[in-house]
C-alpha cells in the first residue's frame, strides 16, 4: 500500500511529489504549484468573508437628512416612482427587508404595505451577519390568527382558535443549521421552530417579511406557519 505523498524541491526550483508508490516519483512544474497555493489561500481567505457577509432583513437608522425634512418611502426603487410614505429625519431602527441588486434603495413596511428607501440615507446597525442568528421580535400568521412575541430570553405564543390565555416559555436553546446557511432553529419546553431568511407575506396586506417561521406545538401535533419580524 503507497504511503502518503512528500512534496520535495530540486536545485533548480521543481516541485517533485515523492509517493513511494510502485510508478514512482511524479513532477509537478513549479508554476503548478504556485498556482494551487493561490487558490488554496482564497479558499480560505473566503470563510470570513462568508462569516460577515451582510444578512438580511436588517435594522438601520436614517442619516443625513435634514432637520426639516423627510425621507421618501417609493413605490419602487426609483426616485422618479411615486412616493407611498416617508420617514422622519431622525427615525430609528427601520426594518430594512432586503436591498434591491444594485444595493442603492432597501424595501420598507410602513403601515399596511412597503415600498423603497434610498439606503444612502441610511445607517447599518453592526453586527447584522447572515451567519448569526436573526434576533426577531414578533412572529405571526393566520388560519389560525396567532402571534409569538419576544422579551429577553422568554417567547410569549397566543392563539385565537382556542380560548387558552397566552403561554409564555423560556428558550433552551436557538442555533443555526450545519448544512444550509439563513436558516435557524430554537426551542422551548412546548415549542419547536425553524427560521429562514425568505421572503414571506402575512396575507393579509401588502407588507413584506423577510424572515419565515415554522413553529411545532410539540404537546399539541400543531404545525403553524408565519412571518417574523425584528421589531415588536
């Protein structure tokens, strides 16, 4: 049986894998060599890239309007589009559901349906990477109505089909998955429920979500499906 290969180097700068193999030594020319390790070093110049890559949706505050103005909120992004709301000059944690390609207007909800801001206007809070965990804040669906809201480390789940008051659980525990990154799971004692970074839609207006829940009410054989959002 060959041993492993031992990578070698002559006088005149040839690379030469050794593998005591029956064929014997093989000869690599120097600029494959030198290729490979380019390549191996992007390889892994790119995980903390991946690891701080942008995740959606995000919260922002507006930047750079001034005190007697407001920022337009457009029907697409556009600045020649109409305009279906606006944002004081001093807002706070806007939810910002996603970017459009050019990474120049972010999609909004304000009251019942969204639309687009110039994200010029607007500033990233740190620490919004798509590898960690989405920090939402309510949750909700319909058919049954039901809404989950978050305080802490507690979930707060109320249901209209039956007449229970609402449950509120701790979480044991909430982590991503290890082979599909934007989605995420938890877990109460009662409660089971998978995030992912989708686009989802409550049915009922025109908002748009960018995170999908999928809950299990284990002691119940519930399946409940809704839309999650990063603000209260």
């Amino acid at each position: 049986m060959a041993s492993a290969p031992v990578l070698d180097r002559k006088s005149n700068g040839e690379a030469v894998i050794h593998s005591r193999a029956m064929f014997g030594c093989k000869k690599i020319p120097r600029s494959v060599v030198y290729v490979a390790a380019l390549i191996m070093i992007a390889l892994y110049s790119a995980q903390p890239a991946l690891a701080t890559q942008d995740g959606w949706p995000a919260l922002y505050d507006v930047t750079g309007v001034a005190s007697n103005d407001v920022l337009n909120i457009r029907s697409e992004p556009d600045a020649g589009t109409g305009i279906v709301g606006t944002l004081s000059h001093d807002a706070t944690n806007i939810e910002v559901i996603a970017a459009n390609e050019e990474y120049t207007w972010g999609l909004v909800n304000q009251g019942e349906r969204s639309g687009w801001v110039a994200l010029r206007f607007l500033a990233r809070h740190p620490g919004q990477f798509d590898s960690l965990y989405p920090e939402f804040q309510s949750c909700g669906g319909t058919e049954p109505f039901w809404s989950l809201a978050r305080s802490g480390g507690t979930l707060t789940l109320d249901v209209a089909f039956d007449d229970r008051p609402a449950v509120a659980e701790l979480v044991e525990w909430e982590t991503g998955t290890l082979n599909h990154r934007g989605r995420y799971s938890f877990a109460t004692p009662n409660m089971t429920g998978v995030v992912a970074r989708e686009y989802c839609n409550d049915g009922m207006t025109d908002r748009e979500f960018g995170l999908e829940i999928n809950l299990i009410l284990r002691g119940e054989a519930t399946h409940l499906q809704g839309c999650c959002s990063l603000k209260p």
